[in-house]
C-alpha cells in the first residue's frame, strides 16, 4: 500500500505538532507532500501523481474551523470535476483521511460544547469531496493540544499516528495487531526510540510473544476471537 500525505501548514517548520508528526512519517514507508512550499505544476500531472497512491491523507491544524489556505488552493487545482466526479472518477475505491491538530480542548467540540459543532461535522466538507470521488473515508484521527500531553500520551500519538497512515483498513484487532508484529519484526532496528510500541502494548495489557501467537493463528485459518 502507497500512502501520501498532503499537509497544509504555512509556517511548519515552528509548528511542535507538525514537526512531531513529520518524524513519525519518517519510520514509515510513505510519501509527503506539503503545499506551502510546493511549486504547482502542471493540473495534468498532479493529478496522474496522486492516481499512484492508495491512501491519502489531509493532515494540517484548525484553522477558523477549516484548513489553511494551501490546501483550498491544491484542492481547486487537482480536484477538478473530471478527475472526481462519478463514475469516470480516477480516485474511486482509494482511501481517504484526515489528520486535524487543534490548541483547543476536545470537550469544546463535544455536545454542549463551546465551539457548538464537533471535529467530524467541521470536516463534512472534505468528507462530502472524498464521497463524490467514490473514496473510501477513514476514521478521522484528531490531536488535540498536543503542547500541554504527557510524554507518555505523546508516545501513544505518535503509535497512533504511525497507524493511521499505515495500517490496513479496517482498524480490526486483526490488523491492528499485524501491524504492532510488522513494526517489530521489519522496523523496529530502524527506530531512534521504540519505546512507543512497548509502551503501548504495556497499556493494552498485551503481551508480544501472545500478539505473535494469534497473528499465527489468523493466518492459519484459527478462530482470533478464543
């Protein structure tokens, strides 16, 4: 699976979040793009580049209950209504997603929260473009207030993040735990730190030697659920 990465960030090299982010893409086996200091070539071949992913993916910060400006701007440029539109839609069956960061607090995008609408309804319109090029939609996967998170609930972002852009679809337990095994078995050399996985794994109450064990299983045709 080919994964890409459209981030829309106009100053991201001071942003803690995007910065975090980008070094969790690094471990992974996926391309990125981002439009803020990207020279927008021809519609033509941005658009037979995107047709080479499988996976793609909006990732930028909240800005006044929307993207910033970049990538309105890319959307209008390579979404076009013969690229997207029914049928003769180049990007049906791909995967679609959206990683959002925010300053604000989750609880106010709750019911009865400050802001009045949550996460998922301010993301209707990518969601609604994503239907139309007959996509399929991921879970969308939020950060809030990543500066005020603890060590240890970076670490989990970071895993979860890793996930999201790599893990097969649907976030079953199955794949969820091929994933944790490729990360260990593939990868796990190539981290600075792999702490994240243990760590996580630790708060699952898994044991890695057990993961093994029933991914084993799965692939033989066993019953996962025992």
């Amino acid at each position: 699976m080919k994964t890409l990465i459209v981030i829309s960030h106009p100053d991201i090299e001071n942003s803690n979040t995007q910065q975090f982010l980008l070094q969790g893409a690094k471990h992974q086996n996926v391309d990125t793009l981002h439009l803020d200091n990207y020279s927008f070539n021809s519609q033509a071949n941005q658009q037979s580049d995107l047709e080479k992913y499988d996976r793609i993916i909006f990732q930028f910060p909240l800005y006044w209950y929307s993207a910033p400006y970049s990538l309105k701007k890319w959307i209008d440029e390579v979404f076009t209504r013969g690229f997207v539109y029914g049928s003769e839609s180049k990007l049906i069956g791909k995967e679609f997603g959206i990683v959002v960061s925010t300053g604000m607090p989750e609880k106010n995008f709750a019911v009865g929260g400050g802001d009045g609408y949550s996460i998922d309804q301010i993301m209707t319109p990518y969601y609604a473009l994503a239907r139309r090029a007959g996509m399929q939609i991921l879970p969308t996967l939020k950060v809030f207030q990543f500066y005020n998170m603890s060590e240890r609930e970076h670490m989990n972002l970071l895993v979860d993040y890793q996930r999201y852009i790599t893990q097969k679809y649907p976030d079953t337990l199955e794949n969820k735990i091929e994933w944790f095994i490729n990360q260990f078995d593939e990868q796990v050399d190539e981290f600075d730190n792999s702490e994240p996985v243990k760590n996580l794994l630790e708060d699952l109450g898994i044991e890695l030697d057990t993961l093994k064990l029933t991914v084993e299983d799965i692939k033989n045709g066993g019953d996962s659920n025992e």
